[in-house]
C-alpha cells in the first residue's frame, strides 16, 4: 500500500511499512548518525519486533538500512525489544532485550548484545547476566555509557515481584562481566507499576535521570497521557547510585504524543528523540494510516541543554536544511491573520515582541493553541480520531511567552515554545490534504511570523 498525501510524514522517520515504536541504538558510527527503532514489519500490531535502521550525515536527510537485529536465537525468539547502543574499540555495539515465550507459556526477557563493525551487519553475542531476583520478567531496555575512570555501566528498566517500577544499574569492566548494583535510585517504589527506557544524561552542572514510568495517576495538568516520560535532576555517584528526588519528576513533552525518548551524546551535544506514540490499543487500531499498512513515527531530533535545573529541547540548527528556497512568508501579526502554509510540510515561527493580552491559532482547521495571558498558559486542543471529541493538553510557562516554532506535517505537529521551555508533540488526522489554512486571532499583540517550506527527507 501507499502513504497518502493526507497522512504521510515525508520529514519525519516513519517505518516504510509495519509497525515503529521506540527509538533505539542511537550512534555516531563511520561519520553517520545511526537511529535504530522498534519494527514490527509483519502488521501494525505489537508483535514481531525487530530494529529497523536509518543512517544520516546531517541529522536530516535519512537512508533507510537493512533490518539490523530479528529475533533468530532462543534468547530473542519472541522479539529484540528496546535498548541502547555505544562505540568502542571502532566497532558499533547493540544492547537489547530478547523477548521469549516458553512453550508452557511463561514469558522470559534477557538484556543481550550484538556488535558490528560495519554499522549495519552485527553479530550477537547472547545474554549478559541473569535475570535479578525479586523482579517479574518485565526487565527491559538496556542503555550503557562509560564514566571518567573507564567502569561501564549499564541501566535496565525494571518491575518488581510486588508490581512496582524501579531501575537497576550495573557495572562492569570489560562489557561482558556484569555485577548488579542494585536499585538505581532510592525510593519508596510508589511512583508507577513499570519504569521503562531508563537513560542518563551528563552536563557539567549535573546528572539527568530520564525515564518512562506507566501507571502515573493523572494529576491536574500532568500525566495526562496514557504513559509518561519525564525526567529528575540529580547526581551519579562513584558507587552507581543516582541521588535525586522523584518528587521533583517533571514531564518532558506536554503534548499527547510522545513516550520511550532516547539520548546520545556527539562532541559537546546532547540529542534525543522520542516516540510519537504511545496509546490505548483502540485508540491505535482507530488510527487512519492502519488502512495504508503503517503506523507511528520519531520525533524530530532535539538538543538537549539543562538551564536552571530544567531541561530545554531545542530544534536542531541542522533542521534549517529542511527548509527549501528562500522564506516562504515574512510579515507582521494583524488583529486578525490568515495565512496559507505553503505546503502540508512546513515550518511557522511567531516571535512576540509584545504581548499584553490572549491569543488563539488555528492551524489547518485540526490543531488550536490558546495563550492565556493572566495565567501565562498555553493549551494545545486537537480532536481525538476515535471519539470525535475535542481534547487538549496545557502548560503553565516559568518565561513570558516570546516565540513559538511550529513543524507541521500532514498528520503531525511539534511545537517548541520559548526556544523549548516546553515542547508539545502531537498526532492528528484530516482528510483533506489540501487545507493549509493558518488564523491567528492575536488581539492587540505584537510580532513577526515567518513561514518556510520543509522538504522530503526519509528515503
């Protein structure tokens, strides 16, 4: 089947067909990004999972791979789940979970590794250590980095025998000999049933523990989402531990659409992605793209810089190379605007140079974003595919509002606020790929708005 005009992500990294969840294995190998994801290329449900594979120069234009890891062991018979990936000794290692359904029906999960030295053939070298006691089978999703002294460390998403989530962390010397240093962070394990995709990033100020706990209870505006992802701000010790406080959790993205982010560190830069996304199984069968044989995609790659103990994701400069030509539209904002995106692939940037009063955007007739000026809020409404309803998600800004930087694709948009002090990711479907209508109801405010063309990337 084809992708429609109507919902084809052309900048974005989308499966070619299947299934894609998390992004994976993310590298800088042989002078080429690698982003590796989940893939089910037999349908568009959870099964099947292997690690599809794009490689990029520039962090924008992406050539598809061969399929880099399918299940073929009895350690990974039922699925190569998610996990990180490092470079050492000029040669790409993978680390994974192997996902096994016994024959009496017992599940099992092995954190396992696979190394290459081309970046695109690898060769597994099978478990790692034995599954910890006192958890259930849900340990998953490796990721691994090197400290100053040279100690690897290794940190898995866990679940323990009581339905707890927690993460565990080991060490080793040589990526093979691993010893299990316990919980990764103390805590009193009532935050979630399942802490998945735990990563950690390093600044000079301090530690980031990133991860994806599920069964939040929604409270207020947060944790809104059928899973979340956020992160606590910290410090790692010699000894393994993370010292934060999970009272201090703070949500990464405030949209609808994203879960499973994954970071990797090139020179000075800190760069992630995410998966948009995770849902409830009818809200995923109800989504139009399972008609045309595929279904989900990444987010765009963000900078990662930690400012005042917040994380703030910026659009990467490399994502000026989407745009074609000249600027598209350049002009001030009017009491009432209405512009035309030049193409369902575009880019929007509205800089306030004074704002004293509300605001509210619509763009292509399907996404709404309302500023309340008293409350220094902006709310995000999008109209849910199965229900029909409208719904929204909404953040409180620390900063007065100064900038929004939009990219819309046919059936997605990301908006970064404030050079992303907060950053909303969202799916939604229209049929009519012809409406590129933008209305801006801006009141007394005062700003530019500027309007780029993007271009097809994904090959």
């Amino acid at each position: 089947m084809n992708k429609s005009d109507a919902y084809n992500l052309k900048y974005h990294i989308t499966p070619p067909y299947g299934l894609l969840n998390d992004p994976n294995g993310l590298a800088y190998f042989n002078h080429q990004y690698h982003v590796f994801y989940q893939w089910n290329p037999k349908g568009t449900e959870h099964k099947n999972k292997c690690w599809g594979h794009v490689v990029s120069s520039d962090l924008v234009h992406w050539q598809r791979k061969s399929v880099a890891l399918e299940p073929s062991e009895w350690y990974d018979k039922d699925g190569i789940y998610s996990g990180g990936g490092i470079v050492h000794n000029e040669k790409l290692y993978l680390f994974y979970t192997g996902n096994v359904i016994r024959d009496d029906g017992v599940k099992e999960s092995y954190q396992c590794a696979a190394i290459s030295e081309d970046g695109e053939y690898f060769q597994k070298i099978g478990p790692l250590f034995e599954h910890p006691k006192g958890y259930t089978r849900h340990v998953r999703d490796p990721k691994v980095w090197r400290d100053q002294h040279g100690n690897w460390w290794l940190i898995v998403g866990a679940q323990r025998e009581d339905l707890t989530g927690d993460t565990l962390i080991y060490k080793s010397k040589n990526l093979s000999e691993w010893e299990c240093q316990g919980s990764f962070v103390d805590h009193d394990h009532q935050f979630g049933y399942m802490w998945e995709c735990p990563d950690v990033l390093h600044f000079a100020e301090n530690d980031v523990f990133v991860f994806s706990p599920q069964g939040l209870p929604e409270r207020g505006e947060y944790y809104k989402n059928p899973n979340q992802s956020g992160y606590i701000v910290g410090k790692l010790s010699n000894t393994g531990k993370f010292n934060g406080n999970l009272s201090d959790f703070k949500e990464l993205d405030r949209g609808f659409d994203f879960y499973a982010p994954q970071s990797f560190k090139v020179n000075d830069r800190t760069i992630m992605f995410g998966w948009m996304s995770a849902m409830n199984e009818e809200a995923e069968r109800a989504v139009p793209t399972i008609q045309e044989g595929w279904i989900h995609a990444l987010t765009l790659p963000r900078e990662v810089v930690l400012m005042n103990g917040v994380l703030y994701q910026k659009p990467l400069p490399e994502l000026q190379l989407l745009r074609l030509d000249d600027m598209h539209y350049k002009g001030e904002i009017q009491n009432n605007s209405e512009w035309l995106l030049p193409s369902t692939q575009a880019e929007l940037i509205v800089h306030f140079s004074l704002l004293t009063e509300n605001f509210k955007m619509i763009i292509r007739d399907a996404v709404q974003i309302d500023y309340d000026w008293e409350q220094n809020s902006l709310t995000v409404w999008r109209t849910n595919w199965l229900t029909g309803e409208r719904e929204y998600r909404k953040a409180t800004l620390n900063n007065k509002l100064a900038e929004m930087q939009i990219f819309i694709e046919s059936s997605s948009l990301e908006l970064f606020v404030n050079e992303g002090e907060e950053v909303f990711s969202l799916r939604y479907f229209i049929e009519d790929a012809d409406q590129r209508n933008v209305l801006l109801e801006a009141g007394d405010n005062v700003g530019e708005v500027r309007m780029y063309q993007l271009q097809e990337c994904v090959g």
